[in-house]
C-alpha cells in the first residue's frame, strides 16, 4: 500500500510516470497470477440467444458494404445482411446475451479505414449467435458507418478518438450509450500502421484496466502500453463514465485487412471476452 499514496490521479494531457506505469503493471500481474494458480475456471453459460440488432440513430449511418474490403472479407450471412441493412440508418448495435451481468461492450470502427476489427466484430457476432453465455456481450462494429463507407479514418473531418468527450459526436454517444446499458468493461479495438505500428493492448492508470490488459498480453503476446492520457479517446471518456476500459491494436496497414489481421484481432476480442467470463 506505500505505493498507492504516490499514485496521483491522471490528469488532461498527462504522461503516465515510471513509477505508475510500474505498480499498474505490477497490479495486473499479480491478478493474473492469481487467477492462473487458481485454475483460470470457466463458468456455466446460460440459455442459447439469438442476436438482437437494434440501431443507434444518433448517429449518421452509411452504405457500408460500398467498402469493397470489407465486403470482400465477409461471408453472407441473414445477420450480416441485417446489420449492414440498419447501418443505412445509424451505428448498429448487436446484442448477445439475456441482459444479465457481466454486461460487456466491444467497439470496432472508431477510426473508418482501421478494418481487421470492423470485419472480426461481425464474425464474433456470427460465431456467439445463438450460443449460451454467461452475461451480456454488446457489439458495435462500425462507430461511424459512413467513415467505414468511405474506407476513411475521420468522420466528417473529426478524429473520433479525439472528440469522445464533446456532445454529439458518435464516440461520446456510444459513451453515453454504454452509461445507460450499465456496461462493467468496454473494449476498444483499432488497427495501427504508424503508432505504435505493432499488436498492443494500451491500458489506463487503474487497475481493473491494467487487469483487463495483463491478461490480454499474456494471452495474445500483444505490448502492454500505458495510455498517455487525453480526455477526447473512448477509452477515456468512458473511463470518465466509471466504465474499465481498454483498447487493443492490431498491426495492418490503413484501408486494408488480411485473414492474419482479422484472426489476430479476433483472438484479442475472445481473451477480452475470457478475462470476464462471459464466454
Ligand atoms: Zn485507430
């Protein structure tokens, strides 16, 4: 507990220390070996369910499958059709599960051109349809389906991992959605071809993210890196929400997506589900 008095709070703009980078990673190593020696267990599921495809209106939707990389990398699926039908009208989310805890959620899209995650988040979605779990698993596998459109990193000239703490941007309403859908985690998938241009997991300074990521490093072999902390990423915002976050890169060049990159990104998405349980 010496340490925990040295710990100050993150601050806008700040650059996690030496020292907090240390006892955050020290934290979730000790979880991690925790949970290991103790057997890692998996729980009973529940009931099979079916996916429930609901739309966030609030924000503008586009004609996703004109992405020809993302079509290419898809089987037709009835529920793959249907998502790609609400997305015409605003950012679907999918719903796994009977709505009992742990209520998870993953994000995929925030940045319109990073595809592995976009692409792994509808075959996660056609992998748990109709399984049993035990919780809830809410997708949503494109932020900004008109940026997903147009193989675009920005929305409407915005960075969206920049903006998810003003009002009325698609980042702060997904937010403000996973407040009200009382999510226990959230994590946020990306793909990277400049920083930090390798298979990463990128944690706050808490400890149940720092948990959540330990136990993605192990698992994926992804870098385990501290966030340098602004208040306009997801990951922030959402934390700011009371929400554990994390986000997760894969290396794959923009605009593009190979069997490699969307298998990478799947496994990272899998362990996240793992570390809760829910799968
Ligand atoms: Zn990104």
């Amino acid at each position: 507990m010496i340490f925990m008095d040295k710990i100050k709070l993150p601050i806008e703009g700040k650059l996690p220390n030496g020292w907090e980078i240390k006892y955050y990673t020290l934290m979730g190593k000790f979880y991690y070996w925790v949970r290991i020696l103790g057997g890692d267990k998996r729980v009973k599921t529940g009931e099979l369910q079916e996916a429930d495809v609901k739309i966030i209106e609030d924000i503008p939707g586009g004609l996703v499958l004109k992405n020809t990389e993302i079509r290419d990398h898809l089987p037709e699926t009835p529920l793959n059709s249907e998502i790609f039908e609400v997305a015409k009208n605003g950012a679907p989310i999918i719903k796994l599960g009977d709505g009992s805890k742990p209520r998870v959620m993953l994000t995929a899209g925030v940045h319109g051109n990073e595809l592995p995650p976009q692409i792994a988040a509808l075959n996660l979605v056609n992998d748990l349809n109709g399984k049993g779990l035990n919780g809830t698993v809410y997708v949503i596998p494109f932020t900004a389906p008109q940026a997903s459109a147009q193989n675009s990193k920005l929305h409407e000239k915005d960075n969206l991992n920049l903006v998810a703490d003003v009002p009325g941007t698609p980042t702060n309403t997904i937010v403000n959605v996973a407040g009200e859908l009382k999510i226990d985690a959230l994590a946020d998938f990306h793909a990277t071809s400049t920083h930090p241009a390798e298979n990463s997991v990128i944690y706050l300074l808490d400890i149940k993210s720092s948990t959540m990521a330990v136990y993605i490093n192990k698992k994926t072999n992804s870098r385990l890196l501290a966030h340098i902390y602004n208040p306009g990423t997801l990951i922030a915002a959402a934390s700011n929400h009371n929400i554990p976050t994390i986000l997760c890169e894969v290396e794959s060049p923009d605009g593009l997506a190979t069997e490699s990159s969307i298998q990478y990104t799947y496994h990272q998405m899998k362990v996240f589900l793992e570390f809760h349980r829910v799968i």
